[in-house]
C-alpha cells in the first residue's frame, strides 16, 4: 500500500482542505505517515496570506524536492494558497514538483496523485469561484476530539493588504444542509468541540439565502447531542447582529468566545486598511458585546507598522487596547504583499520599526493577559483534556476561553485516570503567565 506524506501549512481552513484530501485518498486506498523516510510521496498543502508563511511554504516545497531529487519518494504535489499564486514560478523553479491544484481543485487529488506515481503531471486550476467542496468525508487530524468546519470560502472584503480574495475568490457559503450533515459525521466519529470557521464566519448564508444564517445554522448545530461546545473564529465586528449575540448568550453550548478582528484602531489607518468600521464603532461594539454577555471572552488580531502609520496612530492603538483590555490579542508586523493596494501605498514603516511597535503592543497586552488570567482564580470552569503532563499526575486541558493552537491551558493536578477528549470540572487554584492551574472540583480541599 503507497503512503503518502501530508504537510499541511497555514490555517485552520487550509487544515480542512488537508483532511479532506486525505479522505479522498484513504478510500482509494491509501495509507499516510507522518515519517518522510516511509513515503511514497508528498503533499504540501501551502499557505502565502503573508511573507512569513509564504517562506515556510517555499522553504518546505525545497525540502520535501531534494527527496525528490534523490529517489526517496515518487511523487510531490503542491496545493493551496501558495501553488494557486504562484504556479508558473513553481513550475519553473522547481521542476522536482509533479503536480500543482489550485485552491479550489483538492478535488483533483487522486487524479493528480496517480498521474504523478505513473511519472505524469496533472495541474489543475478549477475558477476560484466554483461552488465550495462540500464533501463530508474526512481524516481527522486534531486526535478527534474537536474538528474545523468550514462553512464558507473566500472573501468579498478586500481589505487593502489581503490578497485572499485573489487565491480564494469570492465569498460562497456552503449550503446549511451540507454543513449539518458533515457535523453530524463529525459528531459520530467522537468529536465534541466543533469550531466554525471561514474568511468570515459573521456574513454565512448572505449570498445563498439573501441574508445572514449564522444564527439558524448554530441552532441546527446544537441539536446534534454529542457536541457540547461549539465555538465561532473569524467575526468581523461590523457584522455581528443582535439575533447572533442573542444566540450566543442563550446557548448551553455555543462557547461565549468571539474572535473579532480589528486589525487597528486609529480611524486613518483603518480607512487605508479598507476595514469597514471605525473606533467609535468597534468600542460601541466591545461594550455591547461585554453588556450582553458579561462572561464573554474576546480575542483579536492587529497590524503594526502598516504603511503611514504615524506615532500617534501607534499610540492611539496602544491606548485603545490599554483601555479595551481584550482577553487574548496577537499583533502582526504588516507584511508588504504584491498585488495589494497596501504594497503600493506611500509611506512604508521599516521592517525594525514595525516589529519594534509589535513588541511593544504585546508586551502591553502580556500584562493585561497575565492579570485576566490571576482574576480566574476561584472561578469554576468547564474544562477539556487535551492530554497529560509526562510523569506528572497534570492534565493540560482547556477551557470555553481557549481555542486550540492560538490561547492558553488550564493545568489540573488529578491522580484521576483522564482521557483526552473528557470534560471536568475545575476549580481554578492559581494561574502562571497566560495559563491557569486549577484542581477538580470533587478533589478540592480546604
């Protein structure tokens, strides 16, 4: 049986696109290993939303050519974002790649594949815009106990430094019943946190249905008896509604978490951005958001060092998110990309001068983020093990506050046997940093 090596790079949506690779070529009948020395042949599922992912990418497309070039597997095939944008340079660089797929032609894996084992080569570039892959069938690679869905692609914001809307197209949601089904799938295959994601997960159903379906999607979402959490990624904050933060709030399974992008806060900046509110808004927002559901956690992105930003821009932000104080924050250096208005703009900031106002906001939220998390101690919180501390009676677990792969644990003292994927109890009796340390509630002592 041939195996194949999947290197899946970027984000939670691209992780999708892997998984359903590799359920294609499971019931074709192949087998995947992790270890390049068993491969019969690779995939590099790529990603190139910014410079530094787009390094990763190329980096790894060079890695996984010299096995190539020295025999040890028989096949690569590149896909994703990077293989969409660029094709001809790859193709031309890089001839130890056999087969390219654009963003919207996974589909065309097995084909691909096979014509490259038989010493072929299969590109394919399906429009952009096509209907979304909706098949249901997947390997799931997050251990199972909690999985992405995808309930849109592409973008219809174009915001000035974005090149998504170039490799991904248009926004299309997928079709609700679609979408119920493959989380029905999910479900049964054990999986108990779904968390919802798309370019935009706020504007789902505007094109199918003639307005926003989010709401009646995670009220379909939530009948499926073996979810306990589902969780929302990607809000932009001018398109939540008060039917969503009504549905958020009234739900025993919708986490009270929302990342809401904001990318900056100085009206200028953001106007160049081409984002679509302003600070008066986005504090309008947080306030609302915070009245409605007290215990709610927010997390957000920004950009440092977009092109003009001034110091009294940075400050303006360093104070928005100084008096905001969000729950968790990640800060960018903004990365010049081609074919983006941005990478034209007048006024780029120099690359130490953008890191520098990075370090410098997250060295502000660091502290914030340290005191949110001494503020939980005491509090009684619904965790899931992720799995155990190395000879250690610790389990790392997480809570509704911590999405997977970007937030912090919860470390839980127990000689309880735990399996990941379990839901505790916990008492939180201390924090570290960014993470909490706490003990079950039914082993607690005074």
């Amino acid at each position: 049986m041939l195996k194949v090596l999947f290197v899946s790079l970027g984000c939670d949506k691209n992780l999708v696109d892997t998984e359903k690779m590799l359920g294609m070529l499971l019931q074709h009948g192949y087998s995947f290993t992790d270890d390049e020395r068993e491969a019969d042949a690779v995939v590099v599922n790529t990603c190139c939303f910014i410079g530094d992912a787009k390094e990763e990418s190329i980096q790894t497309i060079l890695e996984m050519s010299e096995l190539k070039s020295s025999g040890q597997i028989k096949a690569l095939i590149v896909c994703g974002c990077l293989g969409q944008r660029y094709q001809e340079e790859i193709q031309k660089e890089i001839p130890q790649v056999d087969a390219i797929l654009g963003t919207m032609s996974i589909d065309g894996i097995v084909d691909a594949l096979e014509y490259s084992l038989r010493g072929g080569r299969h590109n394919r570039f399906d429009s952009i815009n096509k209907a979304p892959y909706a098949e249901k069938e997947r390997v799931l690679t997050t251990g199972g106990h909690y999985a992405y869905l995808k309930i849109a692609e592409g973008c219809d914001k174009h915001c000035t430094y974005c090149i998504i809307p170039k490799v991904r197209g248009r926004y299309r949601s997928i079709p609700m019943e679609a979408l119920v089904e493959e989380a029905i799938e999910l479900a049964a295959k054990g999986v108990k946190e779904l968390i919802l994601v798309a370019q935009e997960t706020t504007l789902y159903g505007v094109d199918l249905y003639g307005r926003k379906c989010l709401p009646q999607l995670l009220q379909r979402l939530e009948k499926i008896p073996q979810l306990v959490w589902i969780r929302l990624l990607y809000c932009y904050p001018e398109e939540l509604t008060d039917e969503l933060i009504e549905t958020i709030r009234d739900s025993k399974k919708i986490c009270h978490y929302l990342d809401i992008p904001i990318q900056h806060a100085a009206d200028s900046v953001l106007r160049r951005m081409g984002r679509k509110t302003g600070q008066e808004q986005l504090r309008n927002t947080i306030t609302y958001l915070r009245e409605r559901i007290p215990d709610i956690c927010l997390r957000t992105t920004l950009i440092s060092g977009f092109p003009g930003e001034t110091q009294d821009d940075f400050e303006e932000t360093y104070r928005f998110v100084n008096e905001m104080e969000f729950d968790r924050l990640g800060v960018f250096a903004y990365s010049r990309e081609e074919d983006t208005p941005a990478a034209e703009m007048e006024n780029q900031i120099p690359d130490d001068l953008k890191e520098a106002r990075r370090d410098e906001l997250m060295e502000l939220q660091q502290a914030i983020a340290f005191e949110k998390a001494q503020d939980k101690v005491g509090s009684h919180l619904l965790a899931m093990i992720e799995g155990k501390v190395a000879d250690e009676d610790v389990y790392v677990a997480r809570t509704y506050m911590d999405a997977p792969g970007v937030d912090g644990f919860l470390f839980v003292r127990t000689d309880k046997q735990l399996m990941t994927g379990d839901f505790v109890r916990v008492v939180v009796t201390d924090s570290n940093e960014y993470d909490l340390i706490g003990e079950l509630e039914d082993e607690l002592t005074e």
